[in-house]
C-alpha cells in the first residue's frame, strides 16, 4: 500500500500500509512522495489515474478511513514535482465518487469507504503472498505476468462460485494496480 497511517497533512488513523511514506526510491527509481503517493512514469497510466488508484487502494484495505485527510496538494506536488492541476483532478475524481469531500481551506477528507475485510484478515492474507510472489518469480514471472495470472485466476474463482468477476476486483478503473 502506498499510502500510510500519518500521511504528511492528514489525520489518518489507520495502520501504515507496506511502502508508506518515506522518502526512498521506489522500484522504478523515482522517489516515494512523503505523502505516500508514487508515480510511475513506465506504466502509461495517466499521472491523475494513479493517484486516484492509489488513495482507492488505501481506502479499500482499510488504510484510510472516514474522517481521514488526504495529503494537501500542494505537498503532493512539491514532493512528485508534478502539476497541481494532476493532483486536483485526481481529487475530484474521488470526490465524484462520493468518496471524499473538499473543504475551503481546509483540505481533502474521506467521507466514505471501500473496505471489505478488517485490517487483521487482509494482514494474514498479506502475510501467505511473499511465498507465493517467490514462486512466481522463481517460475520466471515478471510483474505483468503475475498480474495477469492472478487476474485469471480470480477470474475463473469468481466464475466457479457462479458469480462474474466485477470490475473493481478484477482491477480495473479507479481501483487498478497503479
């Protein structure tokens, strides 16, 4: 997860996520935003969608929750040297969503949730993937192939339980890997 539980600005509450804060290189070289965003300028993804992906994962796990504030733009640009503009559009595609609420001089704040599981279930689930990751890796699997190999496989769960795997799982739109 990306974003973490004190994000520069914010009063999120919520245990940090893997990766959160901080200000090392992610993997791709660039550096990690004290805010807990990243972007990655290989993937073709729109600066804005990876944002918006990223604050919607955290929301999903249980990292942020109602009442949390997003990092002000303003520190998300000065710490990805990105246009304001990204930031802000980024923004209002949560606030669209329902997700979250602008406050005049206040900042952004969550106003609803995407969590499913509690934080202890998603963190034992965290804990059985660095195996399965290793396996994958020692099969000669890069980043896409994992990707693609759990996006079929959820595939065929959800099919096999006589349900269609939905867009946010499958990971696609505002919830997809950023």
């Amino acid at each position: 997860m990306l974003i973490g539980k004190r994000i520069r600005g914010g009063t999120g509450t919520s245990s940090p996520g893997p990766g959160a804060g901080g200000s090392k290189p992610d993997r791709q070289g660039s550096p990690a935003s004290p805010a807990g965003f990243r972007l990655d300028a290989a993937s073709g993804v729109p600066a804005d969608l990876q944002l918006a992906r990223q604050a919607g994962h955290a929301l999903r796990l249980g990292y942020l929750k109602p009442g949390d504030q997003l990092p002000k733009a303003r520190d998300v640009v000065a710490s990805l040297a990105i246009n304001p503009n990204t930031v802000l559009k980024a923004y209002r595609e949560l606030e669209t969503k329902g997700l979250t609420l602008g406050r005049p001089g206040q900042g952004t704040f969550i106003e609803a949730t995407l969590s499913q599981v509690a934080l202890p279930e998603l963190a034992a689930l965290r804990r059985s993937l660095p195996g399965w990751l290793a396996a994958a890796d020692g099969a000669g699997l890069d980043e896409n192939g994992i990707v693609a190999l759990f996006t079929s496989a959820l595939r065929d769960s959800r099919e096999r339980r006589g349900g269609q795997a939905d867009r946010g799982a499958a990971g696609c739109e505002t919830e997809g890997a950023a």
